[in-house]
C-alpha cells in the first residue's frame, strides 16, 4: 500500500515539474493592459423627454386612502399544535391493512 502510494506520489510530482519546466508557451514578461476610456458617460446632459409608461390609457385618480385594517379581513391562523393533534387522530382512525407479511 506504501508503495502505491510513493509512486502515485512520484508520478503526480514529475507530471507537475514536467509541466511548468517544460512548457516555452508561459513568459515571464507582465502583460499590461489597457481598457479604452468613455468620458461621454460621466459628462453632464440635459433630462430627457417624458415618456408614459401606461400608453394611451386614460388618468384615474381618487380622492383619500381607506387603510388595510378596514377593507382586508384577519386570516384565521390555525395554531401548529393544533394542526398536529388533527392529523394524529386522522392517522389513528385510518384504516389499517389487514394483510400482515412475515417473511
């Protein structure tokens, strides 16, 4: 097992420095670059022209805000603990198989 070992080690070592020594591809020169500049976006421009997002839809308006409280009902929230009792007595009055398997 050692032996295995030592030699996936050696072969995994000698693929790296074959690798990195080997290759004339890589330089050591840096390699500077340069983005192109966009001084137009930072300048300043007048507003645009308004555009309507609703097309050529009529304005509605109305006057006053009635508050959720008084048009929304309160949900009914049933509470976990009884949700669980619930499903524990449905899962008791179930009907059992009548089969029993013994293998």
């Amino acid at each position: 097992m050692k032996t295995i070992l030592l030699v996936s080690c050696f072969f995994c070592a000698t693929a790296a420095f074959g690798q990195t020594v080997g290759s004339g591809a890589l330089s050591a020169e840096p390699v500077i670059t340069e983005f192109r500049s966009h001084g137009g976006h930072a300048s300043q421009q007048p507003m645009g022209t308004e555009q309507s997002l609703l097309g050529q839809s009529g304005f509605t308006s109305a006057h006053g805000e009635r508050p959720l409280w008084e048009v929304a009902k309160p949900s009914q929230v049933t509470p976990l603990g009884d949700s669980a009792r619930v499903l524990k007595k449905a899962h008791e009055t179930a009907k059992k198989a009548d089969i029993i398997w013994n293998n």
